[in-house]
C-alpha cells in the first residue's frame, strides 16, 4: 500500500489487498466526487450506513453526517464501529446518494467521537456473495486430517458453515486425496471440555503462504455436524464482538 504524508497526516493512496473488497474497474457515469457534492447540498445531511471487517465478521452500523466538503466526511457512528475503525483506519460507505459502495480512510478522534473520512473511491464488495459468516480464530486450533491410512495434524485458521482453512507443514501429507475426515476438538460454550466434531471434506483448493501449505476445505455436512459448526461460529462470533466491546 502507497502512503503519502502530507504535513502530520498520513493519507493512504491505495485500498488494502484482501478479499472483501477491490477497486472498481469501470464505475457507471459520474463520480465519487459527485456524489459528495450531492450529500453536501441535502439538508439534513441524509444518513448512511458503515461497514467494516473485524477478524472476518461483518460489522455495519448507520452514521449521522456532522459535515461534508471537498476532500471527505465527518461522521458518528456506534461506538463498536467506530472501535472496529479506529483498528483498520479504513470503512466502506453505502447509501444515498452512493451509487455504489464507497471506500474511505478513516481518523476516528476519541476525544470527539467523530470520524473523518477522506479519499473516497467507489470499490465492489465481494463478501456479499459469501453464503455464510466466517470467522477468523484467535489462536489457530490443532485438528486432525484423516484419509485412508493417512493422518496428521493441520491448524485451523478460520471456519465458516461452507468450510475451512487449514495450514499445514507438507503438502506430501495429502497424497493424492480429494476427500478427508476433519476432526475439530472446540468447546461450544465458556470453560467447558471441547466438543469433538468429526465430518467429511472436500479439499477445494491448496497453495503455498511462506513455508507452510494453506488448504481449503468444503465441508460435507450430516444434520449434527452442521448444527456443531453452526455453535462454534457462533460462540466465536460473539468472542469477536466482545473484544470490540468496552
């Protein structure tokens, strides 16, 4: 990412690489610019609607617009989002008159509770074709991998209800499989043993990041198996909001 500073501000010039969202390529008739200007003529100034990533989990919140001029947007929004801001410095805007969804950088000021954003450009969010939550895991759980006669040890580094992804030491270790049994050892509530889950998965895909092998899995649900994920999305779910929490 290109960072230019400009006298004590540090203003980010390109969007983070990742896979919510991307620049649009080609954006129907006008411009972001336009549309600010529009935003800066209502009165009142119409509300918008906030939306950001917090360890995978969506997280969306309206705002009320205190000002709007040339170079961006002063705001408030809920103090979760605006937690969840202040630690990616960045939002996306959706709403009238947005023709599309907006990417800002964002400077949340405590001491106010405002939100400047600045550098406005029209980006495509791709998690809205997600069909399930995913949730990213604070320390990466050991679960085991089980084909034939092979078995050995992966990290689990997110869940989601569709499946997984698992890191691993050698990609040997998958042999010529395509399907495996996982076995997730999680507990499904506060200080209580872990629930083991065992359930069939398709391996989707597998590439390397630094010196390990990161595979996905699409899980081949039975009834129970889908209700036991389903619990530790959702248990993680709320451990992620907790943290945003004051």
């Amino acid at each position: 990412m290109a960072i230019e500073k400009t006298g004590k501000r540090v203003v980010k010039t390109e969007i983070p690489d990742n896979n919510f969202f991307c620049l649009m390529d080609d954006p129907e008739e006008g411009s972001v610019e336009n549309d600010l200007s529009k935003l800066a003529s209502s009165r009142p100034h119409t509300g918008v609607q906030l939306l950001n990533y917090y360890k995978e989990v969506p997280l969306s919140a309206p705002a009320r617009i205190l000002e709007v001029s040339e170079s961006g947007v002063v705001c408030r929004t809920s103090e979760l989002q605006a937690r969840a801001i202040e630690y990616s410095e960045y939002t996306i805007i959706q709403g009238a008159p947005f023709r599309h969804h907006v990417y800002a950088n964002a400077l949340y000021d405590k001491e106010s509770g405002n939100l400047a954003l600045s550098a406005l450009q029209y980006v495509e969010v791709h998690s809205n074709r997600r069909k399930s939550v995913r949730v990213r895991m604070q320390v990466p759980p050991l679960i085991g991998l089980e084909a034939g006669a092979t078995k050995f040890s992966g990290r689990m580094l997110d869940l989601s209800l569709d499946g997984c992804a698992v890191n691993i030491p050698d990609r040997d270790l998958l042999g010529n499989f395509s399907f495996f049994y996982l076995t997730i050892a999680m507990p499904l509530k506060p200080q209580q043993p872990p629930g083991t889950t065992r359930l069939l998965a398709k391996l989707a895909k597998v590439y390397q990041h630094n010196r390990l092998f990161r595979c996905i899995f699409l899980f081949e649900h039975d009834k129970s198996s889908e209700n036991q994920i389903g619990m530790l999305i959702a248990r993680r779910q709320t451990d992620i909001i907790r943290e945003l929490s004051p």
